[in-house]
C-alpha cells in the first residue's frame, strides 16, 4: 500500500512522525479518513480518535482542535493536545467530566458554556479512548 509522511504536532512534543498508510480523524465536519495521494486541503481537526496505520499496524490515540494540512505525500496535524490511551489518567478525565457537567447546569455565559462544552468532549474522549467498547 502507498504511503505517506505523517506529522502530528502539539505545542509540547512531536507526537508521531514517520510514514503511514493512512490516518483517520474527526474534523468539525465528520470523520475524514487520508490515504497517499490525498488532494491537496486544509481541515480543521475535532476533539476524538485519530487513528493511524503504519506498517500495517493500527495505533489509535486522542487529539483534541487543530488543524491539519494535507498534501498529496505529506499529512501536518498541529493540534492542542496528542495522548495515548496509556498516557491519559482516568480519575483526571472522570474529574474533569464532572466539572464540566457541574458548570453546564449553571447559567453560564455564552462563552463560559462554550468552554464547559469543549471541556466536556475533552474528558468524554479521553475516557472513551481509554475503556473502548
């Protein structure tokens, strides 16, 4: 199978970077699956999965917003946060998920219950990736 260069990038590290087969995220559109040969967009990246076959083998981890470029022979993701299921700590994530639904019964303002919301899909991603069913 073709491949492609893969970045994914986040203001700390570089989280992966090599050749892949393919790679699967949420955009704010809809999941978008990249192969080699990719026409040429930029897309903006969602809080979920992102999945990435390289070697014919399937890594699956959690990026939160972003954006990502991608070219016929190379994929860009730059995204605010890259975690493997390992490397999430669940009593945080369930915390977390609980302070957000905390703050969304209360009246917030519109940018407060933005936020809320935001961290809600963080939390409820990192649990889902790390108990999938």
């Amino acid at each position: 199978m073709p491949t492609f260069f893969l970045e994914v990038l986040t203001p700390e590290r570089k989280f992966f970077s090599g050749e892949a087969e393919e790679v699967i995220f949420r955009s704010v559109d809809g999941e978008i699956g990249i192969l080699a040969m990719h026409a040429p967009t930029v897309v903006a990246v969602d809080v979920g999965p992102l999945k990435i076959k390289a070697d014919g083998k399937w890594s699956e981890a959690l990026v939160t917003e972003g954006f990502a470029e991608i070219m016929p022979d190379k994929v860009i993701i730059l995204t605010d946060t890259a975690e493997y299921p390992e490397e999430i700590d669940i009593n945080r994530a369930k915390a977390a998920k609980d302070r957000a639904e905390e703050r969304l019964q209360k009246q917030l303002s519109q940018l407060e219950y933005a936020r809320s919301k935001t961290a809600l899909a963080r939390a409820m991603a990192r649990l889902k990736i790390t108990n999938p069913k």
